[in-house]
C-alpha cells in the first residue's frame, strides 16, 4: 500500500518546526510557543497511525490483514474462542525489539480465572477456585453442550490442556521470535493464556508508521470485555470491519455494528472502511452488486448512514502482490481501497496534524510581528501602554486564577443524567429483539438438559445480553461525555480569551486541542433477584405449548416489567460513577486550561513590555519574523 510522499511530507514538516522552534530559543517570553512547536515536531516525525481490524473469525480479517502487508504474516486460522489481540508494530530496535522479534503480554491469573468462571457459568457450572474450575471442566462432556455453548467448551478445553505449562507465564511479558509468533498467536492451548502480542515487523504499513491491529472476533470469548474493544474504537485512527462474501450477519457481528453506528458521528471525522472480504466468490457483476446493497441495507439499519463498503478478494491481492502481478493485484479489488484508505490515513489525517503545525508557526510570526510594531511608537506613548499593560495583566491574571476552579459540574451532570435516560430508554426498545435471541425454539431442540434448565439457562442469557447492551450503550454515551467536556473546555477558553482582549487586544493564545479523557471501567452486571427459576418455570409446560401457546408471550410481558427496576437502578448506578469520574476530569480540565492561558498571557505581556521597553533586539527580532515566515508554505 503505496503512502507516496506522505512520510516525508511529516518529516519535512517535523523539520521546518523544530527550525520555528530554535528561532524562538533564545527569546524567553515565547517559551510556551517554542514547546507546542517542539511537541507537534516530535509526533509529526515519530507518528502512527493505528489501524483496528473488526470482525467475525470467519471473516476473514487475518487474510485481509496479510493482504494489506504483502506477504503471510498473521496466521489465517485462530482458533475463534482463544484468539488474542495481534499488533503488527514499526520495529524499534533502539528499545530492544528489532525486526522479527514479539512481546506477548500474558493474561493476569485474576483475568484467567475469571474468564474461565464466567465460561463455567455460561454452561451452568459453578466454581470458585482455578481448582475446583479444572476439576469441572474434566467432567464437561461434549454431547451435552448447546450450540451457543460450543465456544466456551473450547476455551476451557484448551485452558485444560495447557495449564500446566502455560500457568506459571501468567502475568508476565515474554519475547519471542517471530518464527514462534504463530504458535502463541493460534495454538489454542497456548493463545487462550495471551492477552496482547506485538510482532515488530518491517514490511510497506510498518515503514510508513502505521500500526496494525487483528482484533479478537466479535464472537470470541474475549468480546464480552467490552472496554477493550471500545479503546480501539475511540482511539484507532481509522476501523476497517471486515464481513465475508455472502455470509449473514451474526448476533455478535449486529452487536458491534449496532456499537459503531451509536458512536459514528461522536467523531470529527468518518474514519471507518467496510470490507467484504472473499468478493471472487461472486458469479457476475450483478450478483456482487445485490451482495454489497445487502451490506449497505445491514449497515444503515444499525446507524451507519453512507458507509464506504469495498468488495475485494484477500487471496488474489496477496498472490497478487507475492508473485509481482499487478493486473492480479488490480483485480483484486484492494487497489481501489488502498487508494482511497491512502487519501484518508496519510492524506486527510496528515492534512490536520502539519496545519496544526503550519498554524503555531504562524502564531509565533504574529507574535513577533506585533512586538516590533509596538516598539515603533514614541517614548511617552510606550510609558503609557506599559503601565496599562502591567494593570490589564493583574487583573487578568487574577481572573484566570478563579476562574480555574469554577468548572461547571452540575451543567455536565445533567448531560450525562439525560444522556443516560435515553440509554434505558433505546435498551428498552431491544428487549423484545434480545428476548427472541434468548427464547428461540432451537434452543429447546438442541439442548439435551431438562428444559428446566434450558430455560434458566435461555434467562442468564438475557440477562447477559441486556448487561452487555447497556454496557455497550454507555460506553457508547461517553464519547457524547467527552465531547461535552472537550465543548464546555473551549468555551471557557473563547470566553476568557474575549475577556483578556478587551484589555489587550493583541492576546493570541494556541488552538485548544481536544482532551485526551479516560473512559472509566465499567465493571457492573445487571441483578435481578426478582426473576427465580420456579417463577419462570410457571411459564413453561412443554415447548408446544410455551412457543405456540400463550408460555412464551406472556413470559415475555411479565418478565419486561419485572426488569424495568433492576435496569432502573443499573443505569442510576453508572450514572453516579461516570458523574464522579467526569467531575473529577472536568475540574482538571478546567485548571489545566486555565494555567495554560495563565502562561501565555504572561509570556506575551513580558513580550511586550520588554519591546515598549526598548530591551529588545529589535533588528534581531526582524531576522527571527523573516526566518518564521520562510519556514511556512506559499498562500
């Protein structure tokens, strides 16, 4: 995937910053400016770009992922239940990881065990010791697992099969070469231990800076840690879910879907791609076109409006690619997504991050330029100007000091008590669609154990999926938080900026940059003491009976007001600790802002006065003002 002069565009940008910078070095009142243009100099040369691969495991992401970097990197076959979260990382030899080498960050015992209880849980065992677990899963039998229980036996299998060697490498960080890579990465009785590998690989992405992340399926066992599937989705710069050609989409695939179409337009830009993977499958032209409307239609019945959906095949692209075929390559179908994904990443992306640059440079020319001119007025009229500068300062000054503890909690409150309300309120609406999932006749069918149980079992599973959707829609919830916060930050900086100008008109502060805000953990299920096994028993005679009877219907009814308290007091619960959590953020915010704004204006006003002064080198500082200008592009 050909970046063209995009890499060195960020290094020639990089350059002419830290060049603006050493200008301003030696000039102690615009030290603030020198650090911003320093500081966006070292993310511009060092920057990466992240790019987070979603989809079923069948989909076909680890083929797609290789096809994207030329040659077989990721192994095209983890097991669905175990797989870990594969990074394909620039190397970084100065730190120790050259080319060919990988860091493979270990489950924590606590999180090994608890994935293994939970897995116990969802097949109706209980376990309170890693112990007492292994001795459970020896007495799992295959024939009496249900379908949607498949998953879970062959995660506790394969935890089964390699504690013993595996156990004692909990919590610690291993390197391996990359011959060994596939081995951590796809051998079930080791990847089911491994939380994150980072495989250090030169190839055309690596070299360009970016970062490639294979995410666990939507359908692993991995998926119900919602948090870190949600870090990718906010932070990566660009999403790519892949689905493969012709397949339908799963509940878990609807989930995520549903997810990213809650969060889409809480970014400043779309930075989502849709693959279906597998498109020489099709048998015309006319049939792949039905294929991609049907995705389309998918997507905008989950929120996505105006997808970017590309049809290309993995296999061709990358024997394309491998034997030096261009015309392969081309007809592949990746030519025409790399091409676009090239204008996004390196074009769009890169746009942002050198203006931003291009812009403090400017600011900095600014700066000195009004320096200069104030030292052009007579000696009496400079006096002057000095002294109302040092009073406009104070007053300013002490302005800024209140106003940095004066963050505004109760406005962010109320956001986020209204924000939640509408969260219970679009769960609610999902019941029934959750319900059906739940209580569908195959259940009944395929499952060997006393309905009885099935039955408890069918409830823990709404249960489970009414807690994951609530979690989903609140993590969902914080990006509008955040987006809040980052508002209500730049409002209060236009407002005192508007203030200081009224007094000095020539305050120029730097551009508030977005936050970087910390997503709190969500860590709370769903309780609902109210539902006992021998009340939704009374519901079920006999499957006849229950799904074309009246069973299932009313069960449905009762069991919906029954939940509408326990939902209640989840929702209040997260509303109480994302308040706290966010206050708490907001008031840092706020003072930070506001020390900030503190900084600059006194850095500009000692400008100043040092030029109303005359204790400026003013021919020096028209050299530095010519330099600056040089050092930005032609208008």
């Amino acid at each position: 995937m050909a970046a063209g002069g995009h890499r060195e565009r960020l290094r020639e940008t990089a350059e002419r910053l830290r060049l603006a910078a050493g200008e301003l070095a030696d000039v102690a009142a615009v030290q603030s400016l020198r650090r911003s243009l320093l500081e966006k100099a070292e993310r511009l040369a060092g920057n990466r770009f992240t790019i987070a691969l979603f989809g079923a495991f069948s989909a076909g992401k680890s083929s797609f992922a290789n096809a994207l970097i030329g040659e077989r990197v990721l192994p095209v076959s983890p097991n669905p239940t175990t797989a870990a979260i594969n990074k394909i990382m620039p190397p970084d030899p100065e730190a120790g990881w050259p080319h060919g080498t990988a860091k493979v960050r270990m489950k924590s015992r606590d999180r090994l065990i608890a994935d293994v209880l939970y897995s116990l849980e969802v097949l109706g065992e209980k376990a309170v010791t890693i112990e007492q677990a292994l001795q459970a899963i020896g007495g799992l039998k295959a024939d009496r697992i249900p379908g949607k229980g498949k998953p879970h036996y062959a995660f506790l299998r394969a935890v089964q099969q390699g504690w013993s060697g595996m156990s004692d490498f909990l919590g610690q960080e291993l390197r391996i070469t990359s011959d060994e890579f596939g081995g951590y990465a796809a051998d079930e009785s080791k990847s089911c231990f491994v939380e994150l590998i980072e495989l250090y690989y030169t190839n055309p992405l690596t070299e360009q800076g970016v970062v490639l992340v294979d995410t666990p399926g939507a359908d692993s066992i991995n998926a119900r840690h919602t948090g870190v599937a949600f870090d990718y989705i906010k932070n990566a710069d660009a999403i790519l879910f892949v689905t493969y050609y012709n397949h339908a989409f799963s509940h878990a695939d609807k989930q995520f879907l549903l997810q990213l179409g809650r969060v889409k337009d809480s970014f400043e830009l779309d930075k989502m791609f849709f693959i279906v993977n597998a498109a020489d499958l099709a048998s015309s032209a006319e049939e792949l076109e039905g294929v991609v409307g049907h995705v389309e239609s998918n997507l905008l019945q989950h929120g996505i409006r105006h997808p970017r959906i590309y049809p290309l095949s993995s296999y061709y692209a990358l024997e394309g690619k491998q034997n030096g075929d261009p015309q392969t390559t081309e007809q592949s179908g990746i030519v025409r997504f790399e091409r676009d994904f090239v204008r996004f990443t390196f074009g769009e992306l890169t746009d942002i991050a050198v203006r931003a640059g291009e812009a403090d440079i400017r600011r900095a020319a600014d700066t000195l330029q009004r320096w200069i001119n104030s030292a052009k007025s007579d000696a009496a009229d400079r006096a002057k100007q000095a002294e109302e500068l040092r009073s406009a300062l104070r007053t300013s000054a002490a302005r800024l000091e209140q106003d940095a503890d004066k963050a505004d909690v109760r406005e962010l409150g109320k956001e986020i008590e209204e924000l939640l309300y509408y969260v219970k309120q679009r769960s609610s609406y999902r019941f029934g669609e959750l319900f059906n999932v739940a209580f569908n006749p195959s259940l009944f069918r395929e499952d060997p154990r006393d309905a009885k149980v099935v039955l408890q079992s069918a409830w823990e599973d709404l249960r489970r999926m009414i807690s994951f959707d609530l979690s989903q829609e609140i993590l969902a919830t914080t990006l509008r938080i955040e987006n809040k916060i980052n508002r209500m930050a730049k409002q209060a900086a236009d407002s005192w900026t508007e203030t200081i100008r009224t007094e000095i008109p020539s305050f120029e502060p730097a551009d508030v940059q977005p936050f970087k805000l910390r997503t709190p953990e969500l860590t709370d299920t769903l309780l609902a003491d109210e539902v006992q096994t021998k009340w939704l028993a009374s519901f079920f005679k006999n499957a006849k009976q229950f799904f074309e009877g009246e069973g299932k219907s009313q069960l449905r009814k009762e069991l919906e007001a029954k939940l509408s308290d326990p939902m209640r007091r989840f929702t209040e619960a997260q509303a109480a600790r994302l308040e706290e959590a966010y206050a708490d953020q907001l008031r840092s915010v706020i003072a930070e802002l506001a020390g900030q704004w503190h900084t600059a204006l006194e850095e500009q006003a000692e400008g100043l006065l040092e030029a109303l002064d005359m204790k400026l080198d003013l021919e020096a500082l028209k050299e530095k003002h010519s330099r600056l200008l040089q050092y930005l592009p032609p208008s």
